[in-house]
C-alpha cells in the first residue's frame, strides 16, 4: 500500500485552523517579513460559505490542506500546503484534483492562483496539473517579491 492510498481527504475543521496558519508560515510564507496567513485570517477564510478547506490525512495526523475560494464563473487556491515528509507522494494533487471535480460539479471552469515567482518547485507543480503561467506580478507579497499567475481551465 502506498502513502497516498492511507490518505483522506476531509472537510477542514474550524479546529485546525491554528495548524493550518502554522502550516502556511513554515512553507508557503517561508522568508517573508511578514505572517499574512494567521489563525485569524485561516478561521475568517473556513468561516465563509463560498470557500472550502479540505484536508489530507493519514488517520489523525494532517498530511496537506488546501483552502478554495469558489465564486459563480471562477475558483481561486488561496493556499496549499503539504508538509515535506508527505511531498512528492500525490497529496497535493489528491487536494487540486478534489477541488477541481468541485468546481467542475459547481459549474465553474476556470481556477486561478498565484504562487511566487522563485518557488520553481510549486510552478512544475501545477504546470503537471495542467495550470499555465498567465503573467508576473511585480512586488505582490509583502517582503517586494513578485507572484505568478496560473489558469487551469477544466
């Protein structure tokens, strides 16, 4: 059995939204000069009707989230996450793939998202999932650094 076959995918917990903000700081805001996906901010985004948190786990433990902002004609990932240990495993693209069928049910075809322009990982990453660059955006984090846009189309 592989590690992706002992992965659920749940509805994210108003609960853990203190691991999730933790989650984002150490890996997705990692060297930034300021924490913008706090607790506060986490539990404001479960909260809301139009977005959906899920996450990924291996019985009890948190393997990933992600948190989706979902409006009539489009989606938006305001976050992924996935801890190292469970990177490179097919969690990250359980969470998309979930988010996507989603959206599709939902009627809605097209998902964005911004990831940072150095984190080349990230973009191979949802460049395999079939997301494509659209544009730079110049100093669009708080520490000056510049985010790319990607489309998914579904």
């Amino acid at each position: 059995m592989s590690m992706i076959d002992k992965i659920q995918l749940v509805p994210a917990r108003l609960s853990e939204a203190g691991i999730m903000a933790t989650l984002s700081r150490d890996l997705v805001e990692q060297g930034m000069d300021d924490w913008s996906w706090t607790h506060k901010r986490v539990l404001k985004n479960l909260k809301h009707p139009d977005v959906a948190g899920v996450t990924a786990r291996e019985g009890k433990a948190i393997a990933g989230f992600t948190i989706m902002h979902f409006s009539e004609q489009t989606a938006h990932l305001n976050l992924l996450a996935v801890y190292p240990v469970y990177q490179r495993c097919g969690v990250g693209r359980a969470l998309m793939e979930w988010h996507e069928e989603t959206a599709r049910t939902a009627g809605i075809r097209r998902i964005d998202l911004e990831v940072r322009e150095a984190n080349m990982n990230a973009r191979r990453f949802y460049r395999r999932l079939g997301y494509q660059e659209k544009r730079l955006i110049e100093t669009y984090y708080c520490n000056g650094e510049s985010a790319v846009t990607m489309v998914k189309i579904l």
